[in-house]
C-alpha cells in the first residue's frame, strides 16, 4: 500500500538511542515476523465488504506504527518496508489469482508452473511472506465463501462444499471445525437462531 509506506516514512523520525535490541538476531527475526503479519493483515482487509474492516485496517496500521517506533530507527524502516513491498509484489498476483479461482482444482503445482516458480520456492514464499503454507490459504478462503453462502441459507452444505471448491461435505466440514471450532451444521442452526430473534 503505497499510502500507508509513505504515512509510515513521514512519521518514523526516531533517534538511534532510543532503540534497543537491534543486535539480537532472534528479536530482529521475531519484529520482522509480526510486522510480515500486519501488513498481510491489511492487505488481505482490503477492498472486502467486512463489517468493520477500516477499523481493523487502522488497529493494525497504528500496531505498525508503534513496532516501527519503538524498535525500529529509520534505516532499519526503510529497508524491512522495502523488502515487504516487493514481498507482497511477489505474492499480490498469486493470491488474487486464488481469489478468483479458489472454486477450481489449483494445486500448488500447477500455481508454480503458471507463475514460473518451483513448488519449493512458491511453498516458502507463503510460508515466509503470508505466514501461512498454501494449502490453509486456499482452504481460507474457501472457508470465507462458503459461510457467506451458508448465511444466505439457501444450499445444502453439500452444495456449497462442491461450489467452493471442496471435495465434499466431508472435507468442508473437517476445514470449517478446524478454523472456527464447530461443524458446518452447529453454525448453520446457531445463524438460524440468531436470525429468528432478529
């Protein structure tokens, strides 16, 4: 996000004294890791239809903000900005191909081919960029369609599951219990529930 680099850059004006911990190789390794997540985390909020998601934007750039001021001097801001922008820039086509053919059968393999990658080198750049491995980004978001189609309350969850781009309602609902800790079924009547007090 162009804008939010430079709102970053006009702000970040902190003295080398103030930093501490800058020597330490794990901490560096770990700020990097949370500043990896942040920036994933706005830019996968935007242009969705999230309720509330400008305001998640924000908690997530002030988060950045006060990681880039405490521990952070302004090379060190640049440099780790940089290097997540052509990150991002790496992934940004990739993921919005997923996005848009999350439904068909897209393996990590023929993603790799259709991007000039190996499947080992596509596999470490989620891993490392998106901290996530492939497989649970796509199941992601599949995820994300299938309760918006489970909202609207007029499929069977076995349609949905074969129109997300699930094997079956098996495997929908083995994903579905692992990311939200119930079955397709138990949210389905807790949304009918809600719906009938509204």
């Amino acid at each position: 996000n162009v804008y939010l680099a430079a709102e970053i850059k006009k702000h970040v004006k902190v003295p080398v004294a103030a930093i501490g911990g800058l020597n330490d190789p794990a901490q560096m390794e770990e700020n990097e890791k949370k500043m990896m997540t942040l920036i994933r985390n706005i830019y996968d909020l935007t242009g969705t239809d999230v309720p509330g998601h400008e305001y998640e934007m924000l908690r997530d750039y002030y988060a950045m903000m006060q990681l880039l001021v405490t521990v952070y001097r302004q090379e060190e801001a640049d440099d780790l900005l940089y290097r997540s922008s052509k990150a991002l820039q790496r992934l940004s086509p990739i993921t919005e191909y997923i996005k848009k053919h999350y439904a068909e059968d897209i393996s990590l393999q023929s993603l790799a081919e259709q991007f000039g990658y190996s499947i080992e080198h596509l596999s470490r750049m989620f891993q490392k960029y998106a901290q996530i491995n492939y497989k649970s980004y796509l199941s992601g978001i599949r995820l994300e369609h299938a309760v918006e189609e489970m909202e609207k309350g007029d499929k069977t969850i076995s349609e949905i599951a074969t129109q997300v781009g699930f094997s079956d309602s098996r495997a929908l609902a083995k994903a579905f219990q692992k990311k939200y800790g119930m079955l397709p079924s138990e949210y389905n009547r807790k949304n009918r529930g809600q719906m009938s007090k509204n």
